[in-house]
C-alpha cells in the first residue's frame, strides 16, 4: 500500500505522520486490496482573526480497485482529527468490501435471466 502524507499550511511532524501510519494500519488490516492513500493535513485560519477557533483538517482519498474513496474530518485538534478520518474511511472500507460479498454471492448462484419465467416460457426458450 502506498501512502502519501503532506501538509497545508502546516508542516507535517514526524509524530504526525506516525499518528497517521499507525490509524491506517487498521483499515489495511480490514481490506488488503488498497492500491494507494493519500492524507492531507491542512490549518484552516479562517476563524482565528476574529476570535474563532484555528480548525484542524485530516483529508484522505483512496484508491481501490475501480473506485475513489474520500474521507474529511474537522476538529480543533490536528490528532483528534486524524483518529476520525481514519474511522470514517474504516467504515467506508467495510461498507465497500460488504457489498463485494454480497455481488459475489448474489451473482453466483442463479441465472437471473430466466428468473420470472414459467415452466411453458422455458420450453419455448430451449
């Protein structure tokens, strides 16, 4: 799995990049057919000039075979950030690999073509 962590308007600490390694091994361990990931970890000043809070952003897009999956989480910790984006992409990765299975085993055990037809459709098909 290839991962890529970069910073916006932030530089990315190496406790950082552990933090975010460390959460992502979980959601590897869920599906292990992840092509690539890419985290960006941005410092959103927007609200501090009047006396708003700094917001902390962790973005993750994913690549699976045939698809994209993007996560964002906002908080006013960078590290409690981190922890949500890697939840919300965990849960889109179980999502994603449930509905796999259910393609698989639906897909396999029936011929849907001739489904709806009564025994007398099925002799003039034949």
């Amino acid at each position: 799995m290839n991962v890529s962590i970069s910073g916006h308007h932030i530089s990315v600490t190496e406790a950082m990049d552990t933090a975010v390694r460390e959460k992502l091994v979980k959601v590897e361990r869920h599906f292990d057919q992840i092509q690539s990931i890419q985290v960006i970890l941005s410092l959103d000043n927007s609200g501090a000039n009047d006396g708003g809070q700094k917001t902390h952003k962790a973005e993750a897009i994913m690549r699976v075979s045939g698809q994209e999956m993007f996560v964002q989480a906002c908080e006013d910790d960078m590290y409690k950030a981190i922890n949500e984006m890697a939840d919300k992409l965990d849960r889109q990765v179980r999502k994603y690999k449930t509905r796999q299975e259910r393609k698989k085993t639906q897909g396999a055990g029936r011929d849907h073509r001739y489904e709806d037809l009564t025994t007398d459709d099925v002799a003039s098909v034949v």
